[in-house]
C-alpha cells in the first residue's frame, strides 16, 4: 500500500502541485484541507501516514492545528511547510509535535523525500532544526542523570549528527532493525514521539551535544 498523505494549504494551486509530485513519486493523497480546522477533522477521520501542515491558513493556524492533533494522534508524523522560516516558528512547530520543518523554497523533490521518511519514522535531523534547539538549549537548564544505556546515547549522538537510520547501523556495525529497537527505547525513556523530540530532551540533559 503506497504511503498516504493528507494535504493542509490553503492555497489552491500549491495543493494541486502537491498532489502532483506526490502521485508521481507514487504517494496517495487521501485528502486536502483549506483551513488547519479542518486539517484535524480530516486527520483524524482519514488518519493518513502522514500530515503536510502550513503554517498560516484561517480559522485554526497549522501551528495551533499540529498541537491538537498531536494531542488525539501522537504516533501521526506531521510535516510543517511555510514560507516563514524564522527560529521562533521552527522552534514552535517542534514543540507542537511537528516531524518535519520545510520552508516553500525548496524542491517538490525534497518535499517528497521528506514526507516518506517522516512516514517510515525516519526524519534526519536537519541543520536548520538542529541551530533551533541548539539555540533553545541557551537557557541553562538542570541536567539529571542519563536514563539511557551508552549504547542509546551513541545512537542519538548520531542521530542528532544528522545520520538516518540507515547509517546509524553503518556505523555502529548494527542492523537497521536494531538501531529502531535502540529509538523506541529512547522514545519511551526520554517521553519523545520522534527523533527531533528526544535530541531536543536529550540536549536539554547533556546527553548528546549538537555539533
């Protein structure tokens, strides 16, 4: 079954380039929003694979929208594409639930790329996310002592390096299998639903350093 997406724009044309390149690469997508209120209704009666979430649509934001359905689907990967690149927005979004963070100027290709990997849970960490909690972790904060095993701790090292799960296992020496076993445990330890969260608590308690 191809991976399937729900799309939340509120800009027509732009949907319709959406769906295109996501039909192309083989994607379904099972529903389109105009409006983040919407956006949670489809969601949550769709209950897509994946959720591609702008920022500033009417009646409900993508920001607010991201939370709510967070708070009813934590395991749904949720995509953030604006035009507004800003830390402040970056760092909102994460802390909403958000996967992923695009900005409009890049590729439908790496659009694409980036809605099948928060699909198979397996979103690197980009630049851009990791100067965002680089720049939350400025706030001196009370660090507690490592819950994770030292193997887990050089598995997010990695991850938080920008290494997808594919090559965390290259390096390691490991199976791919081994290295998702290793990232549920972290998830449940650390309380994180993706990779982006348990970097972000990681950080936050010394375990990993950013780069």
């Amino acid at each position: 079954m191809s991976t399937q997406v729900l799309l939340a724009d509120d800009h027509q044309l732009l949907r319709q380039a959406l769906r295109r390149a996501f039909e192309e690469a083989g994607l379904t997508v099972v529903g389109e929003a105009a409006d983040g209120a919407e956006a949670v209704r489809l969601a949550t009666e769709l209950k897509p694979d994946v959720v591609v979430m702008d920022v500033t649509m009417p009646v409900l934001d993508g920001v607010e929208a991201t939370r709510r359905l967070h708070a009813v689907l934590p395991d749904l990967p949720i995509v953030v594409l604006t035009m507004h690149g800003e830390d402040a927005l970056r760092r909102e979004a994460i802390e909403a639930g958000a996967s992923g963070f695009l900005t409009k100027d890049v590729s439908m290709q790496e659009v694409v790329k980036t809605v099948l990997e928060a699909a198979g849970g397996d979103v690197a960490l980009s630049p851009e996310l990791a100067s965002t909690i680089l720049d939350e972790m400025r706030t001196p904060a009370e660090k507690p002592a490592s819950p994770l095993t030292k193997r887990e701790e050089e598995v997010l090292q990695l991850i938080a390096d920008g290494c997808s799960t594919t090559e965390v296992a290259k390096q390691l020496f490991i199976s791919g299998k081994t290295v998702k076993n290793h990232l549920a445990s972290i998830y449940e330890k650390l309380d994180a639903r993706d990779r982006t969260q348990a970097v972000l608590s990681a950080v936050r308690i010394g375990i990993v350093r950013l780069r």
